[in-house]
C-alpha cells in the first residue's frame, strides 16, 4: 500500500547516514525474522490472520506489541516513526516506548483518519467539503464499526498520541479533521514524488513535461 512505499523511501534514504531498521509484522513465519536490505535492517515480526478483533487488540499490550518492544530493547533506536500503527502494533506502545527511554523522540505518521474513524473518513461537511470538517460521534463510530466497536477507543487513541513528540499528517485535509476531534501536536507533510523523469524511460513527450518549469501534474486515486 502507500503507506509501505512511503516507509521504505524515507528508509532508504535515512539508511544513507544512519543505522535503520524497518519493523513490520508478517504471516510468513512463526518466529522474528531479520534480514539485511538496501534501506536497512529488515525485522518482520509474526501476526495472525484473524483482524476480528484488531480494534481492541490496538488498544492493548498484544502479543506484536510484546515482540517489538523485545526488539526496541535489543536495537536501542534514538527516533522511532509509527506508521499504521492501527493495523496490527498497539498504541500503547507510544506510552510503553516513551517509558522505557524518556528521552527518545517519537514521531506518527498520520496516513488516514484511522486514528479517529473505524474506516474512510465520511463525516465532511457537503458543501464546504474538507475545508469545513466536522466531528465524528460515537453513533458514527458503531454505525461505521458495528459489532467491532469499542467503548472510549478514541479517548484511549489521544491518550496514547499524547507521548508522541510530533504527529505527522500527509496533508492539510486530514490535519483538520484531526484536530476538530481534538487530536493535536500535528504537522503537515505531504507525500513526496520521487525524481522518476531520471529513474524510469518515459516518452519523450511527457519528459519534456516534467523537465519544464512552472508545470503543474494532479496525482489522483
């Protein structure tokens, strides 16, 4: 997905001038496996398959989160960066981390609005549209959730944000919809494009597009 791209771009850019180790969860095997990349360290930490109950399981110390802090204590990092921590890590672990090595600096990335939904984001003002964003309420949530819902989990989520230092957000639109649910201490940075005129063959045509100044390209999807 985006988020994956995204993580192994900054990796491998960072891998240049520091240690780096990328920290995921896999089906693959049933033990911790750590390999050698070319955006550093690659540490791949068993999960289940079965997500029936992953919005509970990311409120609590469950058995990924358990792993990674064994391997927090093994690596040592002084920056650690979050990305779809809702997927199968914990948000305690922001607390866990933090009291382990005060002076560690956390950062979270912000892909969507997980953080504050149980799904796409769909509470937008119609008229004013993201410009104008609203505040979702629990009957949302269940509506959204159903039978996944969990009482208090976006009171628990801030909570846990709070031992962040920094909460990135990938643009200005989701930054809003985060602080008009009270989710604060962010900052916007959007999603990069890499120089791909000089990585790929692209027609001559569209290459004389993108080595022009002053063009504007819209990414969509």
């Amino acid at each position: 997905g985006g988020a994956a791209v995204i993580v192994e771009q900054l990796a491998s850019n960072i891998n240049k001038y520091f240690e780096t180790f990328v920290i995921t969860t896999s089906t693959e095997s049933k033990k911790i496996v750590s390999s050698k990349t070319k955006w550093g360290v690659l540490i791949k930490i068993p999960r289940g398959s079965n997500q029936k109950w992953r919005f509970l399981k990311t409120l609590v110390l469950n058995n990924e989160a358990k792993e990674l802090i064994k391997v927090f204590k093994k690596i040592d990092p002084d920056i650690v960066h979050f990305h779809n921590i809702h997927e199968h890590f914990s948000y305690v672990l922001l607390k866990k981390i933090r009291q382990l090595k005060p002076k560690v600096k956390i950062f979270l990335t912000c892909h969507d609005g997980m953080a504050i939904s149980y799904g796409k984001l769909s509470k937008i003002d119609k008229k004013a549209g993201m410009d104008k964003p609203s505040k979702i309420t629990f009957i949302e949530n269940i509506k959204s959730a159903e039978f996944s819902w969990v009482p208090f989990r976006s009171s628990f989520i801030k909570k846990y944000l709070a031992y962040a230092n920094k909460i990135i957000v990938v643009s200005s639109a989701l930054e809003k919809q985060l602080k008009c649910n009270e989710i604060k201490n962010t900052i916007v940075i959007h999603n990069g494009v890499s120089n791909i005129a000089s990585e790929i063959q692209l027609p001559l045509d569209v290459k004389k597009i993108l080595d022009t100044k002053d063009q504007w390209i819209a990414f969509s999807g």
